[in-house]
C-alpha cells in the first residue's frame, strides 16, 4: 500500500560551509533541487557552487544572514522551497524558527519545536526522560532557593557541578569542592548564566570524575518507531570542542551497546521525538551511564555512525520529514567495522589551539580507500573570523580499530593545508599517542594528558615494539580491546605487518 508521502521539491539550506554541501549532496542524491543562502563572505563558498540556487542574504556577521528568520523563509517563498533543513549550529535548535517554517506551510526538516524546547531547558529535559526510566546523574532539580541549593549540595555530597538550566554543551558549569566555596559559586554560576542566556536558573549534579564521553545516535519517524544506530565515543575533546571522535566506542560491548540503545530510545520517545537526535551520556569506570542531554540536530560527528552502519543520516532526515515509514531494523545492532572522524580546524595546536584566519593557498585532499573528506572550502577560500575555524572533517573507516587509525595516519600524512596555521599535527600526535591507541580516554585526556610535546619524537622502533606488546597484554586482558591496538611506526609497511601478526594472535 502507498505511503502517503509530504512533497518536497526543493530544499533550503539555512546553513553554510561543510554541513551545507552535505546537506546538498543528499538532497542530490534523492533528487531534489536545493537553494543555497550566502554571507557576503561566502560569495564563493563550495555551499554556493553546488547548490542548483543560491540566494545573497547579508553580511558576514550570523545576525546578518545565517540568523536571520524572516530572510531565510523570504528566500524560500521567493524560490519555491517548500522545505528547510537547519544543519547545526545557527537555526538548527531554535525552536521558534522550527515553528515560524511549520506556520508557513513549509516542511522542517527536524524535530518537532516541541521536543527541541523540552530538550534545550536541561531541567525540563531531566524530568521529561526521567519518565521513562532514564538513568539520570544523581542531583536536584531547579527553581530551588540559593539556601535550598545549599543543602542539596550537602545531601548530594561534594564535589558537586553547578550546572545553567538553558546551558549545554558545557557552556554555564561550575564545579564545587567544599560546602564552604558553594554560596560564591552559585552566585557565580547564576550571574553567568544570566548574561549567557538570559536565564540564571541552575541546577545540581554530583559531580562525575574520568568519565567518557559516549552519544547514541537515533532515528524516529512520524509514525511512532524510533531506532538507535549505536554509540560514537567523543572523550577526545578540548574546552567542550571535539577533535576526534569513533564509532563503536572500545567501551562498548554488545550487551552494554543494547542497554544504552534502549535507554536512548526512551529518552527521545519522552519528548515525542521524530527526526535525528544525539543522547549524549556519560560512561564511568565501572560502566554506569547517565543521560546528559539530548542533542536536538543532525550532528557534526555523524559521519563515523553512516560508515559503521550504513546509512546515510541526512537522506534518512529528509525521507522522515516526507513521512516516510522506516523499514523494520534488526533489534540488535552491529556496527561493521570502525570509522574515526578528526576535525581539521583552522588552530595552532602549538600556540594553545589559537585560531587562524586567512587564504588557503594549498590544499591536498587525501583520498584512497577508507577515505572520506567532509569540507565546505578549496584552495583559494578564506578562513574568516565570522564563522567556526572548521576547514573539513577527516573520516576513516576500517574492518578493525587498527586498519581505521593506520589509514587515518596515512590520510593525515597526505593531507596538505597552506596559508594558515591548522591542527593536522595535533591529530597525528594523537594517533601516535599510546593512550589513544589503547583506547585509555577519557574527556580530561586532551586538556590534563596530553602534550603536543611529548608526542613529537618519533618513538624507535625497540619502544614502539615495547609498547605494542605491553598494549597487546593489556588488551588481551581486557579482551574486547584485543584487535583495536595497534603500534605507531615510521614506515607503514612494518606497521601493517606489525597488525597482521597482531590479527593473526586474536583470530
Ligand atoms: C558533567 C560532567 C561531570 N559530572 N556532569 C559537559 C558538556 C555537557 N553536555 C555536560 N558536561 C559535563 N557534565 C557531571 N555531573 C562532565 C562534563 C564534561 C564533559 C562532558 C562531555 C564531554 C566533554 C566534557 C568535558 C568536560 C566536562
């Protein structure tokens, strides 16, 4: 029997840079035309090359153009849109935009406004998922008085995190150590909260140690099925910017991936979620989870979850937003393969990710298998101060750990980027890092760990055959983790033949 499907014949992109294009490419590849918007810097941004339309809409700063409500469903009427997709960032979880398109009769190519208000008041979002059973970190809900705030944090127990109802993504937390330092900090918090936001309403958590990062990624359609695609790990992050991120997580077994799919699908089903959604968890030691919030968008790190699952996340976005009917999944997950994502950003790395502006003079993409490069620029193209200093997303994907991060370290050797300072050492430092190949992060490891020193001498070949085999009895140990190690070395070759004998140990 037909579906009935919603038409959609043209879309919107009220976004910029990479996303946009891959935004654009999807569209493409389900036929439909798409309309482009621009800043006057952007004039010949590759959004604006590939885009079948595109529409000047300001100037440079976001409040004139990317923000701009009325223009952007202007420029929809004007070209015959009759659909808009936010990407991240600018529009994208602003839920009275998602509504004034609704108004309009055009067709939003996200979440509800509804499900993107309750999820972006993180206390409302506590008390929505909290419903259906979501594991929350224990902590006091809000509206409390400076002195009920205080004795809550006592019956808590120190250290405690202060953390802004309208914050997220780490914006508006302080963390408390000693009942003695929380009045000054509430005060703190709240004042920052309110330029912040607007709103200097805060709430409590106990305050989590060496935890990881890891986020489950879900489908809902109109029709009341929602699905998860498994966990990406993002622990790899500075000052709440991730820089890698990977799917599966090492953490993550089958039976866990199970448990925090179905939690992630009753924290999206509370809310009436339809669309593609983040629930963002934190993992302890012990491998408790909690629910942090819920990311109301398509996010930057998809990618990894399309390479081990298969699917096409922005197409799927705007099948859902047709109406389409999901097709009945497999209840149990099973990412193939491993896909690692680093963020190659316009920051030098040796002068405290400091960002970089200017013309790209050269730029060698890598390519060859397992290779896929998200980017929004060309060589010619200006990295301007308006915008986030994200050039291109780097993704790898490989049957195992090993094979993902060798062809990482390989793609990043070929990478070459002139004109700016960007981070390209940073990662490759990383991949050499023994604590990164081992899987041994957490969301302190780049901030309290890690050195861009320490990683510039190229081990020897005697210490990294040292360490392999010291990771490879810690793996095996550990099991789960026994084909994901892998050694640095020099030269590929001797690499490559270090990971077929590793496999071959643990066939
Ligand atoms: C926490 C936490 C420790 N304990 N909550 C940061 C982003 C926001 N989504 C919540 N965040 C955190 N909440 C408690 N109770 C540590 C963080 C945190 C973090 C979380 C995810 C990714 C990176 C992070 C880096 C520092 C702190």
């Amino acid at each position: 029997m037909a579906e009935q499907l919603t038409g959609i014949n043209k879309i919107l992109i009220a976004n910029r840079g990479e996303i946009a294009v891959r935004i654009i490419r999807a569209a493409r590849d389900l036929g439909i035309p798409t309309v482009a918007v621009y800043s006057d810097v952007d004039r010949a941004a590759l959004h604006v090359r590939y885009a079948d339309e595109a529409v000047h809409i300001g100037g440079p700063r976001p409040a004139d153009s990317y923000l701009k409500q009325d223009t952007l469903i202007e420029v929809a009427r004007r070209t015959g849109a009759d659909a808009v997709h936010p990407g991240y960032g600018f529009l994208a979880e602003n839920a009275d935009f998602a509504g004034q398109v609704i108004d309009e009769g055009l067709v939003w190519i996200g979440p509800p406004p509804d499900a993107i208000t309750t999820m972006g008041d993180k206390h409302a979002a506590r008390l929505a998922v909290t419903r259906n059973n979501v594991p929350l970190i224990p902590g006091i809900e809000a509206g409390l008085s400076n002195d009920d705030l205080a004795e809550a944090a006592k019956s808590i127990g120190f250290p405690v995190l202060i953390k802004a109802v309208a914050g997220g993504g780490g914006k508006g937390m302080r963390p408390v150590h000693r009942a003695e330092d929380f009045q000054t900090a509430l005060i703190t918090a709240r004042r920052e909260a309110e330029s912040a936001f607007g709103n200097g309403d805060v709430y409590l958590e106990k305050l989590l140690h060496g935890a990881r990062h890891i986020e489950f990624q879900i489908l809902a359609d109109t029709h009341g099925n929602t699905v998860h695609l498994g966990e990406r790990e993002c622990s790899i992050q500075r000052r709440h910017q991730k820089l890698v991120e990977e799917a599966p997580s090492v953490f993550v077994d089958t039976e866990l991936r199970q448990r925090m799919g179905e939690m992630a699908i009753a924290a999206a089903e509370s809310v009436g979620y339809v669309n593609a959604g983040t629930i963002e968890c934190l993992v302890d030691r012990d491998k408790n989870y909690y629910f942090l919030e819920m990311n109301t968008r398509l996010q930057v790190e998809h990618p990894v979850t399309e390479l081990v699952t298969g699917v096409d996340l922005a197409k799927e976005q705007i099948r859902i937003a047709r109406g389409r009917r999901m097709g009945p999944t497999e209840s149990i997950l099973h990412p193939k393969g491993w896909a690692i994502e680093c963020r190659i950003n316009a920051e030098d790395p040796y002068a405290n990710f400091m960002p970089s502006t200017g013309q790209i003079t050269t730029m060698i993409l890598p390519t060859g298998p397992g290779v896929r490069v998200d980017s929004g620029v060309y060589r010619g193209s200006e990295i301007t101060p308006y915008y986030d200093s994200m050039i291109s997303k780097l993704i790898t994907w490989g049957e195992t750990r090993s094979e993902a991060m060798l062809r990482m370290r390989r793609a990043l050797s070929e990478y070459r980027i002139m004109g700016l300072k960007h981070n390209i050492p940073f990662h490759i430092n990383l991949l050499n890092s023994i604590s990164f190949i081992a899987g041994q992060i957490d969301t302190n490891f780049v901030e309290q760990r890690f050195n861009m020193n320490t990683y510039e001498k190229t081990p020897t070949a005697t210490q990294l055959e040292t360490v392999a085999i010291a990771a490879t009895l810690y793996a095996h140990r550990k099991r789960r983790l026994a084909s994901q190690v892998v050694a640095p070395a020099k030269r590929d070759a001797s690499n490559w033949k270090w990971m077929g004998r590793f496999e071959r140990m643990h066939r």
